[in-house]
C-alpha cells in the first residue's frame, strides 16, 4: 500500500492536484487525454451515458435519503428508474443484513463518503459501520457487469481500501453492486488483497508513463479506430481535436495512413 501512496504522490507532483481513480483511469485508457485534461489543463469533455447515468444517480440518492429522514418511514420514489434502484437495494441489504437491521439502515441517511489524503481524493458511494464493528465499503455501478468492468472497479475498490487504511489504520470490508441492464442486483465480495493489486498496477502504470513523459496516443490501444473500415469514430474523451490521430496537430497520422 505505501508503494501505491509514493506512486500517487509522484503523479499528484506533476500535475499540482489530487489524483483520483477516475484521472489515473484516463492514462490508461488515453495517455494524450490525460495530458490534455490533467497537465495542459484544456477542457475536454468526456462523452459517456453511464458517467452521465451515474452523476444523476449520485445527486438523486440523497435527495431521497433526505426525504426517507424526513418522513421517518420508507417509501420509494414515484421515478421509475429510482424506485427500481432502491427497491433492489432494499432487497439487497434484507438478504445480507436480515429486515430489522435493513430497515434501519435504510432510515440512516447515507451520503457519498469524501476519502481525502494529500495525494488521492475519491467518493465512496456509501461507506457503513456494521453491526460486527467493521466499516464496509460499497460501490454502486450503473452499468452492466462485464470482464472490463468488474476489472475497473475491483481497481478502484483497491485505491479506497489503501488511503481508508492510510488514514484509518482499518481494512473495510467491500462489496460491488450491479444495477443496469438486469433484472436483479448483482453482488460481488472482491478480496482485499486482489484490488490492491490492481490498484498497485495503475498506479505504477501512470507514474512510470508520467516520468518518462509518456503522453502518445496510440492506435494500438485506441479501442475507437475501426481497422477494417481504416476510419474513426467520434473519440469519448474529446480531444479529437487536439489528437494527431484525429487529424488535429502537426504530423497528423490520417494524412500519412491516406
């Protein structure tokens, strides 16, 4: 864990802010996004429905919570949407935590947790101290669970699980849960140890690109090139214009693949 620290810490040098997963996350994906976001500091704009999906279902979460603390009892949403998340959730915390004690956790107001160090900052989506006395983390996801991400937030599990230890002393508990495309929630218990694991290999990944200033966009890695059309599709991160691979800059790569 203190090797996922110092690599956090060399990044967070470079670029004069916290990181968090979600800007270590861009190195991986776009090594140039990065630098056009986190070093050139230009605005780009990263066109994702699950992000956007997600940040509705951040800032309508505890809205509700309010209003459950306000009335005192529990009740769901008229949103169709939001009454089929807390319905779902609600049977969740029944089938690991029995109806007493789900009923009073679903009247505790829960907001997002701010795990904040001098290198990472990051929000956990709910953070619970159970009634075993251990904290338990969990991430909610909106989108489907497939391979490539369950990969991603069993990572981003690992970096909550080291700065909560860095600033707590306490390993929590974690748990990933999936609601999308399905008809009921998926559950998932990573073990600690796997996540740290992957958080150790971005975080290595990032500060090792970092210092050899390693910033180039590359087809090989760039998952929206298409190479049996040789054409590209609109780039999720925003910086097709900025981006020699698509046609933006000095020495662009299109003219010279024409």
């Amino acid at each position: 864990m203190n090797k996922i620290k110092e690599n956090c810490k060399l990044v967070a040098d470079r670029i004069d802010k916290r990181v968090s997963y979600t800007s270590l996350s861009l190195y991986q994906k776009c090594p140039y996004a990065f630098k056009l976001g986190y070093i050139d500091k230009v605005e780009v704009e990263i066109i994702n429905k699950y992000i956007e999906r997600g940040k509705k279902l951040h800032s309508d979460i505890p809205a509700f919570y309010d209003e459950v603390e306000k009335r005192g009892t529990i009740f769901f949403p008229e949103d169709k949407n939001l009454s089929y998340f807390f319905r779902e959730l609600y049977t969740f915390y029944v089938k690991f935590l029995g109806v007493d004690e789900a009923y009073r956790y679903f009247l505790t107001r829960k907001n997002e947790f701010e795990l904040k160090t001098d290198y990472y900052l990051g929000y956990i989506d709910e953070l619970r101290y159970t009634p075993t006395d251990e904290y338990w983390i969990l991430e909610y996801k909106s989108g489907f669970p497939h391979k490539r991400s369950i990969l991603s937030a069993k990572t981003q599990l690992g970096f909550y699980v080291s700065f909560f230890y860095e600033k707590f002393g306490v390993i929590p508990k974690i748990s990933l849960v999936y609601f999308g495309a399905i008809k009921r929630p998926i559950a998932l218990h990573p073990s600690q140890d796997e996540c740290v694991l992957n958080a150790l290999f971005l975080s290595r990944l990032v500060s090792d690109g970092v210092k050899r200033e390693n910033f180039n966009p590359n087809l090989s890695s760039c998952s929206f090139f298409s190479r049996s059309k040789k054409e590209f599709f609109a780039c999720p991160f925003g910086v097709q214009g900025y981006c020699k691979f698509f046609g933006g800059g000095k020495g662009c790569e299109v003219s010279k693949r024409s």
